[in-house]
C-alpha cells in the first residue's frame, strides 16, 4: 500500500478467471457452448475482483487462463476432478500435457513465490458461486473459506468479516460457506508445506448474482478496501 510497509505479504489468486478454450481443445466444446459459458466453465467476476485487489495492494497476481472443465487449477494432482468429463476422454499424453502446460506453472509459481517472499504471506483467492445449486439457494452474499484449525488464519478471517460486515452491511457474509475451507484446493494443500506463521491461505467467494449488476463496482471496492484494512492490521 502506498505509504507504508506491510506487515505481511499479499499474494493474489483467481484460478476460475477465465472460460478460454485454446484451439488444440475447441473439438471437446462444440456440442457443450452452453456449459461453458455457465458456471461450470468458470467464476464470473472473480478475475476482475483479483485484478483490484491486485492493483490497490501492489500484489502479485497469478490468473487462470483457460477454463477449469480443461484442467482445474484449483484441484490438487491426485484429484479425480482435476479433469472434466470433456477433457478426462483425452488420451494420458493429452491430459499430461494439458497439465504441464496449464496446472504446473500455476502451482510451481505459488510455492515458489511463497518461499521467496521474504516474510509472512496472505493467499487470497478469488472465487463466485453460483446463487442456486441443484434447486438450492445459496443463502449469502459473500464467503470467506479457511482452516478453522489455524488459529492466526481463523482470527484473520474473523477480523475481515467483521470489516466487511460493517462497510457492506447489506451483503450476508458467512464463514466456511458455501463450501468447507478445509476441501481440496491450491491452498488447502500448500497449508502441509507451510507454516501458518509463514503461510495464510483463504477464498473469498463472490455470490454471482451481484455480477455485472449496478451493486457490482461498489461490492468490489467494499472488498478490496476491507482486505487492504486487514493487511494493515
């Protein structure tokens, strides 16, 4: 921030920021435009969150590219839905190189800006939900996904909600919701190579439904503004 020294390190993320499909993969969409335009193809508006957030924090940035029915950047190598039902009919070579070419440098650039950072870092990862999920909606506006058995991660978040609640008390803001913090992802597994006095990692998660709306500009800077205040401490 401008001004003054951080007492920890941002690191941003946005690993479902895109729905792209490079030409070598177009054959595996052809039927299925539908889907990936959809949520499944990606997390609309999280890149343009991680942009800001980037930006205000003079952070560095690692974005998804391609879309996660490709590869998920966000699901760990062993993890069977790191393919999609489109790309895992690939050949073992095709997905080894979808993985090499898209996966492996997300992650590699993760831990290695971890490491060289040269003191504590907070993850933040940006994501949307989708507001209904097979006939059930979502009951939030925002969620703040982490490690409940973390202890400096934990009182983070709980610092962080208690911003957001006050600078966008028209959004709900819950914890651990809609997913479990604690799931498979690129920070939950990089939580066993660091310590949390090295490392917090955490997702926010952006209700869609505000996407692209008029309520959208002000929800992100609420958003941004409450992490930078967090950072400060």
């Amino acid at each position: 921030m401008p001004g003054r020294e951080p007492p920890v390190y941002p690191l941003i993320s946005a690993e479902h920021a895109s729905r792209h499909v490079p030409t070598p993969w177009t054959h595996l969409f052809e039927q299925h435009q539908e889907v990936l335009k959809g949520h499944r193809g990606w997390d609309p508006g999280s890149g343009e969150l991680a942009r800001q957030l980037a930006a205000f924090l003079n952070a560095p940035l690692l974005e998804g590219r391609v879309t996660r029915l490709l590869v998920d950047l966000n699901r760990s190598a062993s993890h069977p839905r790191r393919f999609s039902e489109f790309s895992h009919q690939l050949s073992v070579e095709d997905r080894n190189a979808l993985a090499q070419r898209y996966w492996a440098p997300h992650w590699q650039q993760f831990a290695e800006m971890i490491t060289q950072l040269p003191g504590p870092v907070v993850h933040i990862a940006c994501h949307s939900f989708t507001p209904e999920l097979d006939g059930k909606v979502r009951d939030a506006d925002l969620g703040l996904l982490y490690d409940p058995a973390r202890t400096q991660e934990k009182a983070w978040c709980a610092s962080l909600a208690e911003r957001l609640r006050a600078r966008l008390p028209e959004f709900k803001v819950r914890m651990n919701y809609p997913y479990c913090g604690t799931s498979n992802g690129m920070g939950q597994q990089h939580r066993s190579l660091f310590s949390e006095e090295k490392l917090i990692t955490m997702e926010v998660e952006v209700n869609s439904r505000w996407v692209d709306t008029p309520a959208w500009p002000g929800l992100c800077t609420g958003l941004v503004e409450s992490i930078a205040e967090n950072m400060a401490g």
